[in-house]
C-alpha cells in the first residue's frame, strides 16, 4: 500500500461527491488499492431533508473492517450536522472508502469536499 509524501506532491484535485444516504452502507468516497494517491476529506455535512429526526453511521473501511467516526448520531429534522471538518479532517489511503449508514431511508443527505493527491 503506497503511501504518497504529501510534501512533495505533484498534483492536488480539489472534489466534491453528494450521496441520499440509505439505510445500507455505501461508499461516499474510494481510494482505490494501487491508486498511487492519498485522499484527504476535508469536510462531510449530514443535512436531514425530513420533519423527523434521523440518525447517521460515518465510518472508513480498511481491510474489511469498519471504523466509526460517527455512531447513530441523531440528526434533527430540518438541520445538518457536520461528521468532518477542516482543519482536523482525515487521510484515505489506498483500499480504504468513506462509508454511510442512515438509520431512516430517503431522509439524509451528505456532501462531501476532499482532495486526491499524488
């Protein structure tokens, strides 16, 4: 697993994704194994879309194992709450996702601000 010096780097791809989050966990953002990058998130919003409080799982997979970052926290109707945020966000190495978990279906949704360097 390579493991880019983010002081030398020769490329820097500013990204955004946007997921409706389910009640499956899926992937917001992948750093694919051998990618040759490392991802930074910098910041993850959770907005709930619903008049009903929701709750939401952010976690990285690495190695077929899930980490928790946010565990059932309660979003409330009508509000964001922010997972991540710059400057503290996190690094992806290679073969590890950014994944989402809501415990109500249709009524959260997530976007995400990362940078792919390499």
């Amino acid at each position: 697993m390579a493991n880019p010096n983010i002081v030398n780097v020769t490329s820097i791809y500013g990204k955004t994704s946007v997921q409706a989050v389910g009640t499956s966990a899926a992937d917001i953002v992948t750093n694919s194994a051998s990618s040759g990058y490392v991802v930074k998130i910098n910041n993850l919003n959770i907005s709930n879309i619903t008049g009903s409080a929701a709750n939401i799982i952010v976690s990285v997979f690495r190695s077929s194992v899930e980490y928790k970052i946010v565990h059932n926290v309660s979003v409330p109707a009508n509000a964001a709450f922010t997972a991540i945020d710059k400057p503290t966000g996190i690094y992806l190495e290679e073969g590890d996702s950014l994944r989402l978990t809501a415990g109500t279906g249709s009524a959260l949704h997530a976007v995400c601000s990362y940078e792919i360097i390499s």
